[in-house]
C-alpha cells in the first residue's frame, strides 16, 4: 500500500510561479562564512547537531561568495574590514540578502571608536537584525525565520 493508495488521486497540483521560487530560494539557501568575534561562535553553534540549521536546507556555510546567497555578518566590522565585506557583498550573486548577527554588526555595540563601523548597514544592505552580544544560537534561527517570511512575501514585479 503506497502513497496512491492512501491518499487517491491527487490530480494535478497548481500553484502560483511565485510561491514556487520563494519557495525553492527560502529552502535552499547557502550562507556564506563571515565570522568576525564571538557571534561567530554562536553562528557556529547553530548549525551542530543541537540546533541544525540543515532541517531548513542550510548545511553548509560556503567559504566562496560566489556560491552563497546568505551573508551573516557575525561580529564587530572594523574600517579596515569594511571594503572586504562590501566586495563580498557584490560578489555575491542575485537575489542575496544580508543577515546582521549581534550588537557589533548592527550598531558597533561597546565599540564606540573610529575603528569601529557603527552599524553593518552603512555597507551593505541589511535584511534582518539579530541582536544580541552574543545572541544565542536560537536567536540566530529565529533571524533566519524571519527572512524566510519576508522573502515568502517577495513578488515577481519586485525581482527586477
């Protein structure tokens, strides 16, 4: 006794090609390694055995830009970081978003210097704000949910 013979016949399964692609691109997403401090230790975390960040499609952290579509960005950004990030950034390929992980990353937390940039987003756009010094794995996951419903939300007149 199959799958057919439990459920009948299905017929033919319709959906719009929108919810397809948003679909596909929330469950298959491929982060890409940028940890800076010790947020780093926690994104590390989330993707162990305790928190796996597989059961949402994101095994692997990819080490290239050119095979990520996720950058988090885990931890303080210095000056001297900041061009290597924006280049990343662009070489990431379309459509890519920007996760900004602990207090640092979002708003330089206890670092109020020169050295310091005062917030990733004066980089790159941001996308989601996980705060935290350090946020907890969980935190993390609850980010990653978030830019799943906002890129469920995406419309095709918005690809462009």
């Amino acid at each position: 006794m199959g799958v057919a013979g439990k459920l009948g016949n299905l017929g033919v399964v319709t959906t719009r090609l929108e919810q397809a692609v948003n679909w596909g691109r929330t469950n298959a997403m491929w982060p890409m390694l940028f940890g800076l401090a010790c947020c780093a230790i926690e994104m590390m975390s989330s993707a162990a055995a305790n928190y796996d960040l597989s059961r949402f499609g994101m095994e692997l952290f990819r080490p290239s830009p050119r095979q990520s579509d996720l950058m988090i960005v885990a931890g303080r950004v210095t000056r001297k970081m900041a061009p290597v990030l924006r280049q990343l950034y662009d070489q990431m390929p379309n459509p890519k978003w920007v996760i900004s992980m602990g207090d640092c990353a979002s708003c330089g937390g206890i670092f109020n210097n020169y050295a310091i940039v005062q917030g990733v987003d004066e980089i790159v756009p941001v996308d989601v704000y996980v705060a935290g010094c350090p946020p907890r794995p969980e935190q993390l996951i609850h980010g990653i949910l978030t830019l799943h419903e906002k890129i469920k939300g995406e419309h095709i007149a918005d690809w462009a």
